[in-house]
C-alpha cells in the first residue's frame, strides 16, 4: 500500500499509521499499523509531533499532502467534512430564519424540536468539541448576521455545556437558549444591527432593548422559561455590570451563564462577512483580564481551558512573525502557552511582549 505523510493537524481516528511515532526524546508514542484513536492524535499533538506517516486507503484520498503552502483551515475548508457541515450549518440557519420570520409574521409557536435537531445534526457531524470550533472558525457564508450568531451560540453552548457536564436534556434547553437568545435583534433598526463598525451611544442604547424586546417576543410562546430569561439577561454579568436591569450573580440562572460566554467568545472570533475570523487566544486572553468578574468563573475557566486544549500541537504566528508550535498550555494564564520554534521552546507566560496573533 502508498504511503504518505501529513500534518499532525490533518490526523484522523481510523487511519492506518506505516511507520512509528516517537517523541523528541526517543519515546514510542504509537506503534506502526495500528489505526489511530482520537487519544493518540491528542497525545501527538501534546508531544509536538509535527507530521506522521499512513497508509492511503480509500477514505484518505482526498486529504492534501501535508507539506504545502496552503494554512490548515485553507486545506480544512476543501475537505468533504467541511462541505457536509457547511451545508448543515446553511440549512439549519436557513430553517430558522423562515421559522422565526414566520412566527413573527404570523404569529402561533417556533418548531422548537425541528430547531434543535438542526443544531444536533451539526454537532453530531463534528467528531468532537475540538472540530466543531476548527470548522466555525472556517463558515462565513450565511448572510444574516442574527441567524448565523444565534446558530453558532447555541453550538457553542452546547459544547460548553457537555464540557461541564450538563444532561441531555439540559444541553437541549441550552441550545434554544442559543438560538433564541438575540431574537429581540429582529425589532432593533436593521442599520443598527448590521452596522460594521463601532455603535454611537444613541445606538447603543436603542441596540440593548434587544434584551427587553426579545423578552416579549417569547414571553407567551410555549417555551422552557429558561430559554426566556436568557433572551432577556444574556447580556447581565455577575458582578452586576451588564443590562438591562444590572442584576448580578445568582440572579442569572446557568443556562444564562453559559449563552453569556458563548455569546461573547463567538462575537470575538467568528468570521463576519466584513472581517476575517479573531484569533482564539486573543478571546482568551481578554476573558482572562477583564472577564473573571463578569462570568460565572467556574464556566469561565472550564471554557478557556478546553478551548486552548484544542489548539495544543496547532502552528501558530506570533506577533514578531516567528512560527512555532504548541506544546505545552500554562494553567496560570492559558493565553500564553509556551510555543516550539524551530528547535527552541519560547515560553509565552514569560515573555510578555509576545503573543500569538494567529493560528495557522
Ligand atoms: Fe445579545
């Protein structure tokens, strides 16, 4: 059988290894044909193992060499994987768009179930918390700003909401809390909304009444109650420093908390139709000075941890233009992980002036 060798990046569960994966210091981290497990990818990707060698097989034919000019998410956005979420993502946004303009129009009740399985479809799509956020990172093609935020909150709440370990049927409140949560953006001036740059303080303030207005938007639908509330305080913060009725801590119930910083992350870093995606660790670098206070910390930290865990082994581009590896995530300060440049280990937490501006 052909052998080729990839990217550590490109690595799947189920591919067939040819020959042996070791460590820097000599340490055999998987064996030759064996197949490989989530697990061992993450392993490899901890141990900064840059690229590994498999079998072509059938299913593999469409994976680029990983040796090329071409970023990870440029070759994530060719894959067949990317299609079929991309494809999910534009009809379950699309669904819901018509849905919600429907119920507003005509009036009566949003199919709630039909809007769930949307988002469940995509994230069963996903092989794990890890992909889902590679494959956000890489859709920008939903028009709508409100439909495609409000699609990818209640994604990313759902992940979180795993992460910490909330049932089934709570991770499927959380998802409409999602979906919902900006509805009252449907009542708010659409130049105001979809406005590309900064909000004067008129705007502002009329662009906050998204909260009350979403709020009696859903107040009469028959709708978990949970999935009100957060229309209405997804925007509070818990040292009562948010609107629109500055409540703090255990005022705003969990569901709340979660969509809070779902909300926020995807606002920070997802690609918009006028920019391109935000660099994850620039997001967690902000949660971390400015956001213990105002987030549920606990979620808080949980968050930040799984979502820096994720890009352990990406490449990365630091702010001097140098181009290195993860390989290791500092507990104190998850922004700042130490990075592998070529045969050097550059410790981010000790070198303030650097960070890391992209993934690659
Ligand atoms: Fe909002």
């Amino acid at each position: 059988m052909e052998v080729k060798r990839i990217g550590i990046n490109e690595a799947q569960s189920g591919m067939l290894v040819a020959k042996d994966v070791y460590n820097d210091s000599g340490q055999l981290l998987f064996p030759a044909e064996a197949r490989l497990t989530e697990k061992a990818v993450t392993r490899m990707r901890f141990h900064a193992v840059p690229f590994i060698t498999i079998y072509i097989e059938e299913s593999s034919h469409d994976i680029d060499d990983g040796v090329d000019e071409l970023s990870f998410f440029e070759k994530l956005r060719e894959t067949e994987e990317f299609n079929e979420f991309n494809e999910q993502f534009t009809d379950a946004a699309t669904t819901f768009e018509q849905e919600i303009l429907r119920v507003l129009n005509e009036g009566g009740d949003a199919d709630s179930m039909t809007l769930s399985n949307g988002v469940k479809k995509i994230l069963g799509s996903c092989r794990s918390g890890i992909q889902v956020f590679d494959l956000l990172h890489c859709t920008r093609t939903y028009d709508e700003v409100i439909f495609a935020h409000s699609l990818n909150v209640a994604i990313i709440s759902a992940v979180l909401g795993g992460w910490l370990g909330f049932s089934n049927a709570d991770i499927e409140t959380l998802i409409l809390c999602g979906i919902y949560h900006d509805i009252g953006k449907l009542s708010i001036p659409k130049e105001i909304v979809d406005k590309a740059g900064p909000l004067s303080p008129e705007e502002y303030e009329i662009m906050k009444g998204h909260t009350t207005e979403g709020f009696k938007i859903l107040k009469d639908k028959n709708l978990d109650k949970r999935v009100k509330l957060t229309a209405l305080l997804h925007h509070e913060r818990m040292d009562g420093s948010g609107y629109p009725l500055g409540v703090k801590g255990d005022k705003i119930d969990r569901f709340t908390r979660v969509v809070a910083i779902a909300d926020v992350y995807e606002a920070m870093t997802a690609p918009r139709k006028y920019r391109k995606a935000g660099c994850p660790f620039e997001a967690v670098r902000i949660f971390e000075s400015n956001g213990l206070a105002m987030y549920d910390t606990a979620y808080l930290l949980t968050f930040l941890e799984h979502i820096t865990m994720c890009y352990m082994g990406y490449r990365v581009r630091l702010n001097d233009g140098s181009i290195g590896t993860i390989v290791y995530m500092n507990k104190q300060e998850e922004s700042r992980p130490m990075i592998k440049v070529g045969s050097e280990y550059i410790n981010l937490f000790k070198n303030p002036d650097l960070y890391i501006e992209e993934i690659l």
